[in-house]
C-alpha cells in the first residue's frame, strides 16, 4: 500500500466512525485531511446533512466544491474535528503546520468536542522534533522573535518560511520553522514560546488530541486514553 493509499485509509475511516448526520464538523488543512473532506463530501452526495468548519481556504474551497455547507468558527457547536499531524507522540502530543494553517486549526481543534488526528505510522514517534517546530509571528516582530529563540536556545537553527520569498499565513503572518531537537517537554517549549513579544502560536498541540487514527501495514489502528485535559 502506498503512502498515499494510506492517508486515504485513515482519512475514510475517521469520517466513518466519528461523523454522524447533522453534525458540525471541523476539516483540517493538507494531504491526509483532504481524504477526510472527500469522505465526508460523499456523505453529503448521499444525503447527510452536515455542515464544517474549515481551517484554512483551500480546505473551504474544497468544501464547496463537493458541497459540503461551510460555516464559520462558533457559529455551531462543533462535534468532532479531524486533521493530520506532522508528529505524534506518545503522549498525544502533536507538531502541526507544515502547511502553515496551525492558527486556524488549533483554534478549531479547541472549540470541537472531539479532535481525531488522522495519520499513517510514519508520523508515530516517541518524541516530538525531528520535524521542526513552527512559530507564526506577527511580522514586524520576526527579528526580535528570532533573537529571542536563539537567545533562549542557542545553537538551534531557525529557518523563516520562504526566505528569499516568505510564506505568509492567512492570518497575514510569517512563519519561523525551528528545529529543536528531540523535546523533552513540549508543553514547557511551548509556554515559553508563547511568552515573547510577537509570538501568535506554535505547531505545538498540547492536550487536545481525543484519538489517533493510524493507517499502516496491518490496517487501521484507533489509539486513545491520551491523557487528555482540555480546558
């Protein structure tokens, strides 16, 4: 099976089994998510009455090109989000956005009910950081960001997103991709990012994810009990 027939798997089988008729559901932003948008987009050709929450405007874009109605954050209780990740620890803990969408999916990941990651067993890991970490800044503040990341991690390399020509979020942010390492703490990094002066949010997903949905060679896995304490 390939990677990709993979992401289909974990993608279909989420919608399958958390998504019900007459839902409000968050649909996250890249290559697995996109499986699950399909899924649900072929509930709503067969009649569900669903409506979502995008994260981002290729995701909304998808939507209503399968018909999938579109709503808007809090508009309607939002009983389960589905998306990717980029790591998954053993903990539950999660780097997000690759495809720099992490703002609006963490934001949508905190209002549902429910947050279900789908991904295949390439992204299961013990620790968090092999993938690097990202940071969105608010622009102006992207040098004095930078500086204080290396002050406070010296010798970590931090890359801006783009560089000759930088990615800007939908949030009209920029993105700094810092590889720290293995991390310890996530949930400490994560804090004392958010503590300086710029700092929108990280890639870091903290106590939020409810199940993993895992596609690998032997089929379908659905991890939980995460430890999960929301807010």
């Amino acid at each position: 099976m390939s990677a990709e027939e993979r992401k289909q798997e974990a993608g279909f089988a989420a919608v399958d089994r958390f998504v019900r008729d007459g839902m409000c559901i968050g649909l996250g932003t890249g290559s697995t998510a996109l499986w699950a948008i399909r899924r649900v987009g072929e509930m709503v050709a067969n009649g569900a009455s669903l409506s979502a929450v995008p994260t981002s405007r290729s995701t909304a874009d998808l939507c209503r090109e399968l018909n999938i109605p579109v709503v808007g954050l809090l508009e309607r209780e939002i009983a389960v989000a589905i998306d990717g990740a980029d790591e998954v620890a053993a903990d539950g803990s999660l780097t997000k956005g690759g495809g720099g969408a992490l703002f609006r999916e963490k934001s949508v990941a905190l209002a549902a009910a429910q947050f279900i990651v789908i991904v295949d067993e390439s992204k299961l890991v013990e620790r968090l950081g092999a993938f690097a970490t990202p940071v969105e800044v608010v622009p102006f503040g992207v040098g004095w960001v930078e500086r204080e990341i290396g002050r406070l991690h010296p010798g970590i390399r931090i890359v801006r997103r783009g560089e000759a020509t930088p990615f800007v979020t939908e949030n009209g942010n920029a993105i700094l991709d810092c590889h720290f390492g293995s991390i310890a703490n996530p949930a400490i990094l994560s804090r004392s990012l958010l503590e300086l002066h710029g700092v929108v949010d990280t890639g870091l997903f903290i106590d939020l994810t409810d199940e993993v949905v895992v596609a690998g060679a032997g089929g379908v896995r659905f991890l939980r009990d995460l430890g999960v304490a929301r807010p």
